[in-house]
C-alpha cells in the first residue's frame, strides 16, 4: 500500500515509524517532514494545508490511502478534498473537525448526545468572560474557541490572568469559560469510520513544563502507556474502555453522523476522573502528540490495516487492537525559553549514542539538516521513546538516552511515569 502522511512532527514520525514496523512494509511518503523523517522515508516538499496541492500530488502518485497528521490541513479541508477525487483518507472533513476547531461546536455536540462533560459558557464580550468566570469561580479556565496551536487554554488561580487571557482571545474570537474539573487525565484514541469505533490503549500525558506539575501548560511533555491505575479504579482497563465507547465515543459519532457529518479518521477523547464520574475535557480530530509516541509502539495489529478500515468505511468488520503487555515511556526533548519564546537553531548531537540504548527510538518533532548538520527549529524538539517490560526499565532507558542527547539550553521534566507502579 502507498501511504502519504501529512505533518512535521513527531506525531507523524510515530505514525510512519508504526506503519514501518509492518511486514510487508508499505511504501510511505511524507509531507513536508523533518529531518528524522526524511532519515526513515522520502518526504516531498508539499504545503500539507493546500488540499488542492495535496489532492494533486496524491493522484498524480497514485496514493492509496492518505494519513492527516496536525488539525490545521482537517480545518482547511484537505479531507474533503481528496475523498471528492476518491482518495482514500484517514481524518474527518472541515464540518466534523470543527469538533476540534471550535470548542463551542464541541460543547454543543455533547449537549445533543448527552455525553458527561463540564458546564460552560461561551463569551463573546469582555462583560460576558467576567460574568462566567464570578459564575464558576476560581481556579479559573478559559480556551480560545477556535485553533490555538496549544496555547488557548489556561487554568489559573489568578482572576486578573484569566481575564487578560480571556481578552487576548476575545480579539481572535469567542472564549469558553469553564468550570474546573480535578482529577486524573486520561487521553483515549477511538478509530472511527462514520459509524463504528475501535479503541486504541489508553494514555496519560504530562501537560505542565516543570517538575511536579509545576510551569505553564504546554504541548505535552511526556507520557506513558498503559495505565494500571485503571484496574482499581474501574476494575480493567477494557471496563474503563468500553464505558467510555457507550458514554462518549458512540454517541458523539452517532450524533456527529445524524448532522450529516460523518467523522472519519481518529477521535481523540481528553477525559478527567472526578468525583462524579468520568468526564470530557476536549476532543481533538486527530492522534495527540506526545500520546502517540506511547500507544503506537505497543500497538501488535497492523496499523496500516486499521487506518485504512476506517478511511473505507469498513471498522465494524475488524476485531479490536491488539497491544503488547509492554509499557512504554517518552520524554520530550524541549528548547531553552518553551513554552514561551523557544530559542532554536542550534545544534543537537548524542542520537547514535541515545538510539544505541536498548528498546529506544526517537520521533523528531522540530529538526532539521543545516549543512549537515542536525539543529532545532521549535519548542518540542525530540521525543525519546522507550519501552520495556516495566516501568522502571522503560523510564530507566528513557532518561539514560535523554542522557547522551546534547542541545544547549534545553529541558525536559525528570518524572515522567515516576509515580506509576
């Protein structure tokens, strides 16, 4: 099969070191890549939010079945143009991404499915934003409405910088204001084909830059999977799993289909355990980054295979998942100044000697080749990936490859899966 996966970081390095891992192995290109990547496939210098460049190229080469990698190219309707010129696509059309685009839509979506989530507010003035944040009190949240590029949601104590961030988004848009929620967050991928959902393994990502939850929010700093804290709380992670399928997952598909927008590709659900039960956070249209990283490499089914089920409209016929028993760990690599004013362009060396160590790969999130030589073009630079048969060997490895990586001025968090059994 000849796959094109769209994006640049080390979400799509994940994915195409997936399909990589297949025998037979497809035959993947990337666009536009990084320098891992191109390391690993060919990659074509491709705009991935121009669908009709990306539709061109994809007939032109005769691509069988087209993998979206970052939210901007669904929003754009790369989606919808390919499947007009009978592409093959793993990701949703503009109207059923607004799922991820709009948190408003989101939030209206739930409401009409019934799905458990957090009460709400969209404010489209200033007097509105303060209104909702007396409403619901401290701590505060509010996230931009629409694409943010990780940087809409804020969660604070702090009343004047909820509403100074409430102000800045209100220029771009709407904000929603939320109550808080607190307690453990769980990230869970669903493949969907318009119709039917197959779960993939649960994850659990470490949002905040610093030590002890501590820092601003960020992209995501690390992440491990499985969770085997779910075993107690729900009695196996497959209980947790099909909950979240008949509370969440079916009814925003069933929903989503009855509007006459079917989505196809991977719902990412972004879910907390409270108190009072399970509820949504968010949903992202897409593989989450740096989850990916964790749950592919357990992944033992074939990924092209399921992809392309649910690109064709056929995942009702396939078996759930299989994962391996393994766990597996990723730390990010980060620029000096993330998440604020990353500081890039300079030089990363050790990663023969970081690969060299046993169960570690490495997904590329912002590289690239100047010269021959290997340097940062943004704030998450490197994710390293390890997996064993513990968590204590999978993080042992982790940090022993962070170890040989050398980036001046960077940082990366020292507990990820620490407090996991």
């Amino acid at each position: 099969m000849k796959i094109l996966v769209l994006g640049s970081g080390a979400r799509e390095h994940a994915i195409i070191t997936g399909l990589l891992r297949e025998e037979p192995r497809p035959s993947v290109v990337c666009a536009p890549g990084n320098a891992g990547i191109a390391a690993d496939v060919p990659v074509v210098a491709l705009d991935p939010n121009d669908p009709v460049a990306v539709t061109d190229y994809a007939v032109l080469h005769s691509v069988e079945l087209v993998v979206i990698g970052p939210e901007a190219p669904l929003v754009a309707g790369v989606a919808d143009a390919l499947r007009a010129r009978g592409v093959a696509v793993f990701g949703p059309d503009r109207a059923a991404a607004a799922l991820e685009g709009s948190k408003t839509f989101a939030k209206r979506i739930m409401d009409e499915a019934g799905v458990p989530t957090g009460r709400a507010v969209c404010a489209a003035t200033l007097v509105e934003a303060e209104t909702a944040l007396d409403e619901f009190g401290a701590p505060y949240v509010v996230k931009a409405d629409g694409l943010a590029a990780g940087k809409g949601v804020l969660v604070t104590e702090d009343r004047p910088a909820a509403l100074a961030h409430a102000t800045f988004w209100l220029e771009h848009g709407s904000v929603l204001i939320e109550e808080f929620l607190d307690g453990p967050e769980i990230s869970l991928f669903l493949l969907s084909d318009g119709q039917n959902v197959l779960p993939l393994s649960p994850a659990q990502d470490y949002k905040r830059a610093l030590d002890n939850d501590a820092g601003p929010n960020t992209g995501g700093m690390g992440a491990y999977s499985p969770l085997p804290w779910l075993d107690a709380a729900f009695g196996s992670e497959n209980e947790f799993i099909d909950e979240i399928i008949e509370t969440v997952a079916l009814p925003t598909v069933r929903q989503l289909d009855a509007e006459g927008t079917p989505f196809v590709g991977l719902l990412y659900c972004g879910l907390i355990v409270t108190n009072a039960g399970i509820r949504v956070i968010e949903f992202n249209a897409r593989f989450g980054d740096p989850e990916t990283q964790v749950v592919l490499p357990r992944l033992v089914t074939p990924l092209s295979g399921l992809l392309f089920a649910a690109a064709t409209g056929v995942l009702g016929a396939l078996p759930r998942p299989e994962f391996s028993a393994d766990v597996a760990v990723t730390v990010v690599l980060a620029s000096e100044n993330y998440p604020e004013t990353p500081l890039v362009g300079r030089e990363i060396t050790g990663l023969d000697a970081a690969l060299a160590v046993h169960g570690v790969t490495i997904a590329h999130a912002a590289t690239r080749l100047v010269d021959g030589t290997l340097v940062s073009t943004g704030g998450r630079v490197l994710s390293v990936v390890a997996v064993g048969d513990s968590f204590a060997l999978a993080r042992a490895r982790a940090y022993e490859a962070l170890g040989q990586i050398t980036l001046a001025g960077a940082h990366f968090r020292t507990d990820i899966a620490a407090r996991v059994a």
